[in-house]
C-alpha cells in the first residue's frame, strides 16, 4: 500500500467521524453548551488518532459489556461488502485507490497539496508573528495582565492598525489598539480564555488533521464548526465574570469588534467568526444550574460512546 493510499484511507475514516458531528450539530446545540460542544470536538473526532482511545474502548467492553449501545457509529458508516479488506488497516473503511491511480502519481497528488498547505501556513505564521516588533509589550505586573488571572499567558502586545485581537502558537496575545481601555481589558478577557481552556492546543491538533486530510471537505466543515463553538466557550466564560452592566458592554463589543477577518493560520482571534452568532448567544446567555450541567455531562459520555462504541 502506498503512503498516500494509507493516509487517504484514514481520512475517510476520520471523515465520517466529522460528518457525524455536523449531521448532528442541530442536536448538539440544543443539548450542550460551546464549552461542552468544544470538548465533544476533541473526545469524538480528536481522540480518534490516539492509540489509548481503542485500549480504553477494549478495556470497557472486556469489564463493562452491559455498557454497550444498541447501535454505534461504526456500524453505521462501515459497508458490509468490504469483508475482504477487514484484515488492511484501517480495517472495513479500506479503499484501495492503488488500483485507480499509479502509487508514484497518488503520492505525488498527495504530498504536492500537504506542502502547499504547510508553505502557505508557514508563511503567515511568519507574518503574524512580526507583529511583536511592532506591538507595546505590556509588563507581567501590570494591573490589567493581573486581573485576567491566567498563569498561562505567556505576553501580551498591543498593535496599533491590526485588524482583530489573536492568540499566536505560544500562548501570546496581541491586542488590536482601540479608544475603550474598558473594551480592550474584556478583549483580553476573551483572550485569556483561549490560553486557560488550551484551545491553542485544540486547534493545533485539529490543523494537523487538515494538513494530513487537506483533500476532505468534511474536515474543513468541521473545522469551521470547532472555531466557532471555541469563540462561544470563551464568550461564555468571558460573561460568567461580568456583572449585568458589563455583559451589555461586552456585547456590544462584539457587535463593534466582532467582524474581523478569519484567521486559519493563528489560533484564535476575538472577531474570527459569525459575529451574528456570537451577539445572539450573548443576549440569551443564563447561568447554568448545578443539576442541568451534570446531566449534560451524563449525556455527553453516551454521546462520546456512540462515537467510540
């Protein structure tokens, strides 16, 4: 089997996992919450690439075998006709596009789109972290960077003529320099967040899913949906350490601010998407009670076990 062949059939499999979580997203907002939604991303696609993910299911169905769904995912996405290949990793998903394609072209194919991709990437990486030469660099004892309270943080700069605020790949913030001193501190609130709840390690994982399966539109769609549930998380812890007054100003914010332009290449970033999104939550955010965040969290592992099951 040739490299590309190995890794393409690994983006099918990684793909109906994906398209999984987008079919059901109508259902997932209306159980769950961003932060909620954000580690289902993580336990359900995510975990798909970690050798201790197929252990633990092992290890469960050998203790626990009552704990087994009626029905799971890969019931559902596996084709019966493809016995013959249930001994080729990975298993039943196996397609050979070795007999379509010559392997020398198919890795070719393969291999020419990962390195455009991590060219393009590399380069407004480089972009954008130049923008720490340009930026004021806000000392660690200022009472601004203290009120945040994230230990992870590693600095902040402040641009002048950036268009959005963005976390870089080493827990740095760079903040778009506005008149609101008030709006710029619940900007780095937002911020803050991203590095508290290592979306920037989210985030990494899930790129590298995309270099290695940049050809599965599924992926990038899924993608889209993770950016934007991780926007919603950190606006939601942003407005649970707000008072009523200043949720108001923080939506407003986010009308203001919330339209800036996306970002694949750096983490997050407070405007990098749906804005329209962002201010209607907002507006409906509540606190959430002990016993309803429980029962969410009950549900979410038989959401993760139909995935895994």
């Amino acid at each position: 089997m040739s490299f590309a062949n190995y890794m393409m059939n690994f983006g099918i499999l990684a793909g109906f996992y994906a398209g999984a979580m987008v079919l059901l997203r109508p259902v997932l907002l209306r159980l769950f919450t961003a932060p909620q939604r954000v580690i289902l991303w993580w336990a359900c696609v995510g975990m798909l690439y970690l050798p201790s993910t197929a252990k633990l299911v092992g290890q469960t169905h050998l203790f626990f075998p009552h704990l087994q769904l009626p029905v799971h995912l890969a019931q559902l996405v596996t084709n019966q006709t493809w016995q013959e290949s249930v001994d080729v990793w990975p298993g039943p998903y196996y397609v050979d596009l070795d007999q379509w394609i010559k392997p020398l072209y198919l890795n070719i194919f393969y291999g020419g789109g990962a390195l455009l991709i991590v060219l393009w990437l590399t380069y407004q990486t480089v972009q954008a972290n130049k923008l720490r030469y340009l930026g004021v660099e806000i000392p660690k004892d200022d009472p601004c960077f203290q009120r945040t309270k994230c230990d992870f943080v590693n600095e902040i700069y402040v641009v002048e003529g950036i268009q959005t605020s963005f976390v870089d790949g080493f827990d740095n913030i760079f903040l778009q320099k506005i008149s609101s001193p008030q709006r710029m501190y619940q900007i780095l609130l937002h911020e803050a967040e991203h590095v508290q709840l290592r979306h920037v390690y989210i985030k990494f994982v899930f790129s590298t899913l995309l270099l290695m399966h940049w050809w599965n539109p599924l992926l990038w769609l899924g993608f889209r949906y993770l950016l934007r549930d991780m926007e919603l998380a950190c606006d939601n812890a942003v407005l649970e350490k707000l008072n009523p007054a200043e949720r108001i100003e923080y939506t407003k914010t986010l009308v203001e601010l919330g339209c800036g332009r996306q970002l694949w290449t750096q983490p997050l970033c407070f405007g990098e998407c749906d804005a329209e999104i962002r201010v209607k939550a907002a507006l409906k955010w509540k606190p959430q009670g002990m016993w309803l965040r429980w029962g969410r969290f009950a549900m979410m592992a038989v959401v993760i076990w139909f995935f895994h099951g």
